[in-house]
C-alpha cells in the first residue's frame, strides 16, 4: 500500500487515545478531546473524531472504561486548563520529538543523496572523457555524423 502524507502513525494513534481517555477521565468530553488532539495532530476535529471511532477506539475498550469509571469518580468537577494545557503539552512534546527524529533522518538521508549524486556526476565526466577520447581516435565527429546520415539516406 502507498504510503500517503495523511496517513495515521502508531505513535499519532496513542497521542489521539491518550488525549482522548484524558478528557473523558477528567469529565471532559470526547469532542473537546478531538479539537484538542486536533491542534496536537495538526489534523480536524472531524479527523480525530472518524479515527477513534473507527480504528483507535476499539484497541482502547479497557481504559475507556476505567476513563468512565474515575469520571464517575470526579463526577460534577469539569477540567480545569491546567489540565487541558498539561495534556497538549505532553502530546506536544510527542510530536516534537518525533519531528525531531524524522529530520535527523531526512538530513543523514540528503547527505548520502549528495554523495551518491557527486559519485554519479564524477562517473559521468569520466565516461564523456572515454567518449571524448575515443571518438578522436576515429575521427568522429557530430560532422562526419550527418555526412554520413546523408550519404546513406541518398
């Protein structure tokens, strides 16, 4: 399967579950959980929303349930945005690191591109030089080339 720009990471996955079962533990809501994971993802809300139910949720039932079972718990308080920024932060901080990673891998990656392409333009010179060479040791010229495509056409 191609791999496509909007495809969803394992690692995104956890971020949206994590975010999500903290707003719900916390007496949140799913929804405030996905414009949340939103702004963390850099995704809709809509996104976050079709993902967890669709994928995410279902590998999750166990600590939804104890989610619901502590909001039963802190029943009547809502979260307060210590606890709303504490979340994005530690998924912020997931993405960061993982953003991290990927450009220390993009950057080793271009440098073996560039050294591949210096080895290629190098091979390159010496066969035009071979090339070069050899058509003088014929008397081979773009010239004689034409003149002999015409002869041989008449």
């Amino acid at each position: 399967m191609a791999n496509r720009e909007s495809q969803w990471t394992e690692q995104q996955d956890q971020i949206l579950a994590q975010t999500i079962l903290s707003y719900i533990e916390n007496n949140g809501t799913q929804l405030e959980g996905f414009q949340a994971a939103a702004q963390v993802l850099q995704r809709t809300p809509a996104a976050c929303g079709f993902r967890w139910n669709k994928e995410v949720r279902k590998n999750f039932l166990e600590q939804l349930e104890k989610a619901k079972e502590r909001k039963v718990e802190i029943k009547g308080t809502r979260p307060n945005n210590a606890v709303k920024e504490h979340l994005t932060v530690i998924a912020s901080d997931d993405v960061i690191t993982q953003a991290s990673q990927l450009i220390e891998l993009l950057v080793a990656e271009n440098k073996e591109l560039k050294i591949q392409i210096a080895k290629r333009d190098n091979e390159i010179n010496l066969l035009t030089g071979v090339l070069q060479k050899a058509r003088e040791s014929i008397g081979f010229s773009e010239g004689s080339l034409k003149i002999r495509r015409k002869a041989s056409e008449t």
